[in-house]
C-alpha cells in the first residue's frame, strides 16, 4: 500500500506493541524527505520512552523529539516534513501520533514537537469514522481534489485549513481561532497546516509546488500560509 493509500486510512495511535523497529528505515526515509522550505534547519532523535517526560495517559515504546531553527513559517515547514514520515510508518505497519504535551527529558531550547511511534495492530480506520469538516466548509467552492487535505489530522481536531482556488492550485489560509481556542493551538496551528499540505503534496507529488506570494487575497479571519500548485 502507498503513501496516498495511507490518508484514507491512518489514524493518531495510542496503542502500542513493544516489537523492536529497524530504526535504519527511519534514517533512510528522512534522507529523501520533501522539504517546505529548504533554508530551515532542522533535526530529530530517536528516544525510548524512559527518555521522555510522558504527560498522557498512555506511552509509546519511541517517540521522536522534532528540532528546528526558529524562523518563519518554520513551524508549517515542521508539520510537512513529518507527516510525510508519518504515512511512511503507516505503510510499514508502525503507528504514530502527534504528541505536543510529552517532552524530552533532555529537551533544548529549539524544540518543536514529538511524534510517539511503535509497532501498532490498531493504526487503521474506516474512511466512514473520520470526523471532519465538510468540504465546502474548507475551501470557496466543494472540490474533491482537496480530500487529502480535509482528512489531515490537528490538534483537537480543530481543521484550520481553508483554500481558495487560483488558476494553477491553491492560496492556503489557516482559520484564525476564538481567544479560548488560541492559547492552546497558536503553536500547533501552523504544524497542523503543515500536516494538511503534506498530504497534498503525497497526493500530487509529480505537479506539487509551494510559494509565499506578495500579493493574495485577504480573507477577514484567517491567516495566509501560502500557496501551492497541484
């Protein structure tokens, strides 16, 4: 099963197995990652869960602490790389999550995020189970091109993403969050837009381009991204 085939069917893992993994598979994959923006410096490791600072009420066996250069947009450019490693995983029979409460023990001040992994018999679902905006809600008019990005996971599942269409693609705006809702998911919005267009680009890899343009359509209540061609 591919890349594509895993968005129709992942879902954030909470339990896990011990089995150990072949961590070279990892390695490997991140060598020929599709980068946002290439001009970001980033990192991770690879830590047990001894390792880590476990604030949920389940562990994993591994989670990768995620590190990055403090620039803009280098959140969103977090949320691609890492969904990609994401559905790679899936593929492989290795569930993962998203955790943003759990910590290394060790953590450094250019810290980003985790991801817990281990192998995983529940890491799959019905596409009927996803619980997520319709599409005319995210975008200016239904297009079923955009199903990839409708079935991206976020924090809390709050779906910040809305595109608009253009001649080529997409301008990409993420959803500006009542003041309650944005204490909590001003750090995680960015990366769940990462997250979305990373499952464009799994679905359109041969046509996906990104860009930030100058001028774009200001749209009252949400935050431009940037813009991508499919």
């Amino acid at each position: 099963m591919n890349f594509q085939e895993q968005i129709y069917i992942r879902k954030s893992c909470r339990k896990y197995m011990d089995d150990a993994i072949d961590m070279d598979l990892i390695h490997d994959f991140m060598e020929s990652v599709k980068l946002l923006n290439s001009e970001i410096n980033y990192n991770y490791e690879i830590l047990t869960h001894e390792e880590v600072n476990v604030r949920n009420r389940w562990s994993a066996p591994y989670y990768l602490a995620i590190y990055s250069e403090k620039k803009e947009n280098y959140l969103t450019n977090i949320g691609f790389i890492f969904q990609q490693l994401c559905l790679y995983l899936q593929s492989i029979s290795i569930g993962t999550c998203w955790v943003g409460m759990d910590v290394p023990k060790n953590k450094s001040s250019d810290f980003v995020i985790a991801i817990a992994f281990g192998k995983s018999d529940e890491m799959t679902r019905d596409l009927s189970k996803f619980r997520r905006k319709e599409l005319s809600k995210i975008c200016d008019y239904e297009d079923e091109k955009l199903i990839p990005a409708q079935l991206a996971p976020s924090a809390i599942n709050s779906q910040p993403w809305y595109f608009k269409h253009t001649n080529e693609g997409f301008d990409v705006y993420q959803v500006k969050q009542n003041i309650l809702k944005r204490q909590v998911l001003k750090k995680w919005n960015p990366i769940d837009m990462g997250i979305a267009l990373a499952h464009m680009y799994v679905s359109n890899e041969k046509r996906f381009e990104f860009e930030i343009k100058a001028n774009f359509d200001s749209i009252e209540g949400h935050t431009y991204i940037g813009s991508i061609k499919i």
